[in-house]
C-alpha cells in the first residue's frame, strides 16, 4: 500500500513557479552556511595533512638525533659498539596509527624510546605545550630488571610559539628540557 506524502516547507511557490521572498532568503542563508562548512572542512583537512607531515618530519628528526649520539660515541669506543634500532629510517618507516619504536643497546644497557600520535590532531591532555606526538624514554639494565625498576621519562614532540622541538618530561621532579645528545649522555651515565 503507497501512501502519499505531501511536504510543506514553510512557503508554496506562485502559480507562475517563482519562490517567494522569505524563502529565498533562506535559501541564501542555507547556501552561505554551506560553504563555509565546506571551507571549514577543507582547512581541518590541509592543516590534517600538515599535521601528518609534521609528525614524519619529527620522526626523523628523532632518529637522526639517536643515530649522530651512537655514531659518535661508536667512534670513541675501544671495546664494542653500542647498537641501535633501526639502524636506517625512512619517512614510510613512520607509522602514523601505532607506537614506532628505537632503541639503543649498550651491552644489555637499554635506551628505549616510543612515541605516536594522539588521538586528536594537537593535544595538551599530559603536557601543557601543545604537542604532536608523545611517548617515554624509558632506560633499563639486567640490575634495574630484576629490582623492578624502569625509568621512563615522557617525550613530546612540542608546537612551541617560537619553534618546534622534542622535548622529554620526568614527571616526579617537573623537571623539562630538550631531547638531545646532553639528554641522551645524561641517561647512557645512569645505565653505566
């Protein structure tokens, strides 16, 4: 059984076809609204594509950050070498849905760094600058295991006002500064 449906929106055409006035002011109203909802879609999406070139940028800037501290401090080294992983990066290796992971190996001395993204585009939810990506530096040995202790310090990848820098947190002390070689020695000194 069909049943017809008659819709009423507000005013009929005239007999000769033409809208009346009100509704076509707000047909004109409806169209402005819709394309500044179409403007605003396009700028989430490019400053979303942005944001994601960012963070690729900021994961090879990590590794690059890794890779300089081992190959310098490999080429001081008499006995061993430390290991690191991966040993080459790539853009492609960024992994924008899960935790991408490096790592530094001193003779069973671990340096272990995750980070990803968060759920939303930029977050203040754990640090109060702005950031991209966030994960934990966390290092360990054979000792620190067997007593149950890991230090982990958190690492953010920060949109500052006058720059962009990865930037490490430990959250007992509110102690914060850059990710970089001084940071990395400080936490290799600890493991030794």
């Amino acid at each position: 059984m069909l049943v017809a449906v008659k819709a009423m929106w507000g005013s009929k055409p005239s007999r000769d076809g033409r809208v009346s006035q009100p509704r076509r002011e707000r047909l004109k109203r409806l169209a402005r609204s819709l394309d500044a909802l179409a403007l605003k879609d396009e700028v989430l999406l490019r400053k979303g594509r942005e944001i994601a070139a960012l963070r690729c940028e900021a994961a090879l800037e990590l590794h690059s950050v890794c890779a300089r501290f081992v190959r310098e401090l490999n080429g001081l080294l008499a006995r061993f070498e430390l290991e690191f992983q991966p040993a080459e990066y790539e853009a492609e290796n960024f992994q924008e849905e899960g935790v991408n992971l490096f790592q530094i190996n001193a003779r069973g001395r671990i340096l272990q760094i995750t980070f990803q993204a968060p759920p939303e585009l930029v977050s203040t939810e754990d640090f109060r600058v702005p950031y991209i990506l966030a994960g934990a530096v966390r290092c360990f040995n054979q000792q620190l295991l067997e007593k149950e202790l890991v230090e982990e310090q958190m690492l953010f990848y920060t949109l500052e006002r006058s720059r962009r820098m990865w930037r490490f947190f430990e959250g007992r002390t509110h102690r914060s500064g850059p990710f970089d070689a001084e940071y990395l020695i400080s936490l290799m000194e600890q493991l030794v």
